[in-house]
C-alpha cells in the first residue's frame, strides 16, 4: 500500500466519526469462522470493539454457507455506524437485482431478507471512499472500476467523492453490466459489480484515484497466479499476503484486491483485512463520515 492512502477517512451517509484505523475485509462468502477470525485479528471481541476502528467490507458478504450467522454477526455493528456494509452480487437480490447461485448454493432467505432490510434502512451502499490527511482520495467498490466503465458511464470524473456519489445514485442495471463472466468477453466497459480483475486493470494506463475492490482475485497461495490474468498484467501486479496490488504505470495510484478466494478448506487467516491507519497514530486521526 503505497503512502498515499495511509491516513484515511471513510466517507459514508452517516455522521462523522474519528478513526485512527480502518480495515477493507474481502469477500467473506458466509464463512463466519474466517470472519470472525479476521475481526479478531483486529481486536474485536463479543464484547469489545477498538475505539479507533471503522470496517469496510466490499461485498459478496454472503455465499451459501453460514449466511444467517454472517449477517447476525455484522448487523449490530453496521446499525452502530461503525461497518460499512458495500454490495457484491451476491447480495443483489436484497436490493431489487438477480439471484445468485453457485454449485448449487444460494445466499439463505433469512439472509436475503435481513439484507433488505439495511437497504430499507439505508445502511448498504455500492461504493465508499477513503481519504488519507494529505487529502489523496481513493475508491472501494465490489469488483473495482474499469477505465472503459469510468470514461463511458462516469463520465471521466476525476474526484473519488464525486464517483462515489455517482456510483450510489446510478441505476442498477448500469453499475451491474457484465463482461466475461456472463459471457461477454468484448464489453469494453463491464460494472463495478462484475468486472474481473483482468478487466479491471487491462486498459489503465494511470487511474485518477486509489482503488480497492474484491470479486476476484488474480493469485492464490496454492496456485499462484491466474491463467485468466494476461502476461502483461501479471508483469504489473505483486501479491501480499492475501492481497494483490496493481500499479498500472509508475507512480499511478494503485489497483487493490482483497478478495480471498475463499473456500472450504482456507485457513482460519485467509481472510486478511488491509489495515489503513496512520503513520503518526499518536497525533494524526481519521474522519468517518
């Protein structure tokens, strides 16, 4: 994680709050141990959360498995303003979008209508910002935003805040466009709900603004890189631990993964949160807003 994203600020619709430290938590799937594990690693307890934390999680919260506990767990959270809860497609049927299956798996009712819910209540968004003290602004989506998806349906915006207020008024259909995923390998400008990583990269040459994003992940522990991601992206990305940072030229803003690709057999520290805090922690603090 480059310096320019060190110091945040999370910008929401609700009041502002000060942060020393915010964790961006992948793709979670229903895997409510891995979870658990990863708000452990970050000091929450059952009955303790840090003073100085702000989660944002990026969507595909649920998966199948153990939903009704996934959504237990973040729910007291998110309703005390101190998680901010983005959409995957896998919660896209809690907001008026398709249901999404896999291998036979579907997100449980119970879940679904919980989620509906937070959406009722305004507690689910499509985007967040984060802002560091310098005031470099960076851009958290689901699936992350490609360049043919910023100059074609945002217009070129180059202000985070004003993307992300784009993205959360935008009609659904748009923001969830699919590429390759859906067969479509020639969209030129798939959404920020289902753009593969590869597709999220390929046509930078500098983006405008940090990004973190989950959906896909490029590499794996246990298979290394992915044959989907072309040569002359791989040349371009490093992996870290559980994360995959992409720099589409020297000195771009960065490109970051954090989906985990979890599965059945992921260790209990799988899921790494990416920890933004600041470098002066003692004096400098983060606005939650």
């Amino acid at each position: 994680m480059t310096t320019s994203i060190a110091t945040v600020d999370v910008e929401s619709e609700g009041e502002r709050t000060l942060m020393r430290r915010v964790a961006v938590i992948g793709d979670v799937g229903g895997y409510v141990r891995h979870l658990r594990h990863a708000l452990g690693q970050l000091g929450v307890t059952d009955s303790v959360w840090p003073d100085d934390l702000h989660v944002i999680q990026v969507g595909d919260l649920f998966g199948g498995r153990a939903d009704v506990e996934v959504a237990a767990l973040v729910g007291p959270h998110l309703r005390a303003g101190r998680w901010t809860q983005l959409i995957g497609n896998w919660e896209l049927e809690a907001v008026g979008g398709v249901a999404i299956g896999r291998a036979g798996r579907t997100v449980h009712p119970d879940a679904v209508a919980e989620f509906r819910c937070w959406h009722r209540d305004g507690l689910v968004r499509r985007a967040a910002s984060v802002t560091s003290s310098t005031g470099s602004v960076g851009v958290v989506t689901h699936a992350g935003i490609s360049r043919g998806f910023w100059r074609n349906d945002l217009r070129s915006e180059p202000d985070a805040h004003r993307v992300v207020e784009m993205l959360n008024m935008m009609r659904l259909d748009d923001v969830c466009r699919p590429g390759s995923m859906f067969g479509r390998p020639d969209e030129s400008a798939p959404g920020p709900f289902w753009s593969s990583e590869a597709e999220t990269w390929r046509d930078w040459v500098e983006c405008p603004f940090p990004q973190v994003h989950g959906h896909t992940t490029a590499w794996s522990p246990t298979r290394g890189w992915s044959d989907f991601l072309p040569e002359n992206l791989r040349g371009r990305a490093r992996a870290d631990r559980g994360h995959v940072i992409f720099t589409p030229s020297p000195g771009s803003p960065p490109i970051i993964g954090v989906d985990p690709g979890l599965w059945d057999h992921s260790v209990a520290g799988a899921l790494r949160p990416l920890v933004l805090r600041s470098p002066e922690q003692a004096r400098n603090v983060c606005v939650v807003e």
